[in-house]
C-alpha cells in the first residue's frame, strides 16, 4: 500500500507554506505528496498518478476555488478513484468560514478546517495519515 497527499489551494502562496510545512514530513513518511493550484490540474494529478487497489489518498482541499467549489471537485475526484480502488480522506479548509461553507462539508461527513487558524489540527491529520498502517 502507498500513500498520497493531495493539496489543492488556489493561491500560489499556501502551496509553498503546505511544502515549507509538510513536504519533508511526508516524504520521509515515503508518502508522495503532489500539489495543485487549480481544480483541472489536481483532477490530472490524480488521474495520472500510478494509484493501485489499497492505496491511500489524504486530499488537503481548499473550499472556494475557481471553477468549481471543494465538494464539486471531490465528487470528481472520488470518481477518478473509485474504479482504482483507492481509499480517500479528505479534509477541506477555507479563509471564508461562513456557515454555509462548513454545513456542507460537514452534511457530506467531511472534515473543515478554517485555513489560518487549525494548524495543529491540520497537522494531527497529516500525523494521522502518514502513520496509520
């Protein structure tokens, strides 16, 4: 079984500070980690990924995003996955907190994180994941 970090945040710089924060984290966990800045590139990241029956994928998703929101691109990713056999977790966080936004994710039994303030929760997620057998 291998392990995948997906981050998808559409500003350019969250995508460093994910890198500065967990890239050595999960390498030396031998996890892959692959960034995106737009929805379309992390639906190609995740259909060109060499993704085998068993693996796993935590998806570190911003909510608001051009083109389509978070849950719009998880459907589409979760399809992309589903006849690949790859487990997925997902976690989705926004700057704009509105209740709308955390009803929804919660209403799909999803995690949502606020972007700035659940660091330490963020990273006993990625702990989690990278550890977890």
């Amino acid at each position: 079984m291998k392990k995948y970090v997906l981050h998808m945040d559409d500003g350019d710089g969250m995508k460093r500070v994910f890198e500065r924060q967990y890239g050595t984290k999960v390498r030396e966990a031998g996890a892959t980690l692959f960034q995106a800045v737009h929805p379309t590139d992390a639906l190609e990241v995740v259909e060109s990924a060499p993704l085998e029956p068993g693996d796993r994928m935590l998806a570190v998703l911003d909510y608001n995003m051009p083109v389509m929101n978070g849950m719009e691109l998880l459907q589409a990713v979760r399809e992309r996955l589903r006849s690949r056999g790859t487990v997925i977790q997902v976690v989705f966080f926004s700057g704009d907190s509105s209740g709308e936004n955390r009803r929804a994710v919660e209403a799909a039994h999803e995690r949502f994180l606020e972007k700035l303030d659940d660091r330490a929760v963020l990273d006993g997620i990625v702990t989690e994941f990278l550890e977890a057998a």
